[in-house]
C-alpha cells in the first residue's frame, strides 16, 4: 500500500486515509471498525479518528446521540485503534 501523500496545504493527493467518526457509548462499532481496517485492509492504513460528533436537529430525542463525545470516549477508541494494530494516525 503506497504512503499517503499530503500537498503543503494539508489536502491529501494519493493513498488511503480513513476517517472515523466516535459516536457516544461506542455506538459507531469503533472495536470492530479498526479490526476490519487492519486484519482486511492493512495495519499501516492511515486513520483519523474524529471527535466531532455534535448532536444536531433531533438527535436530542435519541439518547445517547443526545450529547457530543467525551474526551475519554475517544482516548478509548484511539486506544482500540492501536489494540487492534493500527499505528498511522493523521489529524
């Protein structure tokens, strides 16, 4: 698999970068994304693992979409990433 490569301006022209998006209470199945990333794709894929989740329109209504993720649910899905062997993590 090719390195990824980024223009100076951070806009990536070649390779893979996947970008994971954590959702409250684990509910984006993280633990079995990255296995899948790794045992299927490759354990040198790049990944970003996003933290953005904010609740928007009636997310409100469904707990636990009701809430933005905590810092430490995200530790915990970079920690997964890395239990599972990934190691290139992008910004």
């Amino acid at each position: 698999m090719g390195d990824l490569q980024i223009y100076e301006d951070g806009i990536a022209w070649r390779g893979l970068l996947v970008r994971h998006l954590v959702l409250p209470e684990g509910l984006a199945g993280t633990a079995e994304i990255v296995r899948f990333i790794a045992d299927e794709i490759s354990p040198d894929t790049y990944i970003n693992i996003m933290a953005q989740y904010r609740p928007a329109y009636r997310a409100r209504e469904y707990p636990p979409l009701d809430r933005p993720v905590t810092k430490r649910e995200h530790e915990e899905a970079v920690r997964l990433a890395r239990e599972a062997g990934l190691h290139r993590f992008a910004r």
